[in-house]
C-alpha cells in the first residue's frame, strides 16, 4: 500500500477514526477488532503492527477523547473570563455544548469504565481522566477562594458527571442547563461574595 498521499490520513489515523466512531457509537465490548479494520480499511497485520491488542487500541481512543474533552473545557472555561471563578462556571457551557451535538451518547470515559473490568488497564486510565479533571477544578475552586476547594470541585464533578452519563441514556440537552444553573448555585454557596 505504502506511504499515504499528502492530505491522505495514515493508516493509523484511519484505525483510529474508525476506532473512535465504532467505540462511541456502540462502546468497545460492542466493537471488535476485525469491525475497525473493515471500517478503517487496513489489513489485520496493519492494525496490529499500530496496535499490539484491542486494549493498546481502547487507550489510544481514550487519549484521543481525554485531548478534545480538555480542550473543550479549557477552552469554554477561558471564554468565561480570566477570573478563576467564571472559569468553574464556564467549564459547564463544554458541557452544554457536548449534550447539544447530535449523535451524543454520553462520556466515552464514564461509557468505557463501565464496560471495562475495575483494575484493568482500560478502567485505570478511565478513572485517572476523571482524576485530573477533578484536580483541575480544584485548583480553579482553591485560586477562587474558596474554603474547601476539594469539596466543591468533587460537587461539580458530580453535576458534570451525572448530565454526561445521563447523556448514555436520553440525551436531553436541558439537564445541562439545569447541571450549570446548579453549579452557579454551588459556587456562589462556597466563594467568598464578589
């Protein structure tokens, strides 16, 4: 086959675009290995030289998943102002945004971590996403001032977390607004007065 014309994705992004879509749409005990390679196109030996098991595959979508969910999120957080404060609030409209897009079935990470064994490699890196963003919206609690940042980042979490697994389920985009009129509530309750 050799090398991809310029503008042609590699045989590895193929794999992982097929990859991506299959794993969203039907979750990955739902998808198996010779699914990406007809979808993707390449031979069975192409896949497994990218990717040396179904596993090493699941965590390259996660990988892939984790970098646009983060950008999404620093990026609606940063549209919300410069004040760590707006920005916890903002993080919710990459929520919003996430329910609004047609074919949205929920969080691939929280989908993923269900499906998978607790322990396993799979499951480990499904937790340790959420670990970050967690931690992520820890600092942003604790540069607000709030007195027990932990505590309030782990309380949108569970806002955040909920409206994206509920997404699995009837992908109403209203229980995000009703997440982020919530944690509007949640952060004016934990943050000194402005």
């Amino acid at each position: 086959m050799g090398r991809p014309k310029a503008g042609e994705p590699s045989a590895r992004e193929r794999i992982l675009d097929a990859a991506f879509r299959l794993f969203y749409r039907h979750g990955v005990r739902g998808v198996g290995i010779d699914r990406v390679i007809a979808e993707s196109g390449v031979a069975k030996a192409t896949l497994y030289k990218h990717f040396a098991s179904k596993d090493d595959l699941v965590l390259a979508y996660l990988d892939q998943v984790d970098q646009q969910w983060f950008d999404a999120l620093h990026a609606a957080a940063r549209s919300a102002g410069e004040a760590p404060r707006d920005q916890l609030l903002g993080m919710f409209d990459a929520v919003v945004d996430a329910c609004s897009v047609e074919g949205f079935h929920g969080c691939a990470f929280i989908n993923t971590a269900i499906e998978s064994v607790p322990g396993s490699v799979v499951h480990t890196r499904a937790v340790e996403h959420k670990d970050q963003v967690r931690g992520w919206a820890t600092d942003l609690a604790k540069r607000a001032g709030a007195a027990d940042a932990e505590e309030l980042a782990r309380q949108l979490m569970v806002l955040m977390n909920g409206v994206l697994a509920g997404g699995g389920l009837d992908g109403d985009v209203r229980d995000s607004y009703v997440a982020k009129s919530a944690a509007e509530a949640l952060i004016a309750g934990a943050l000194p007065a402005r």
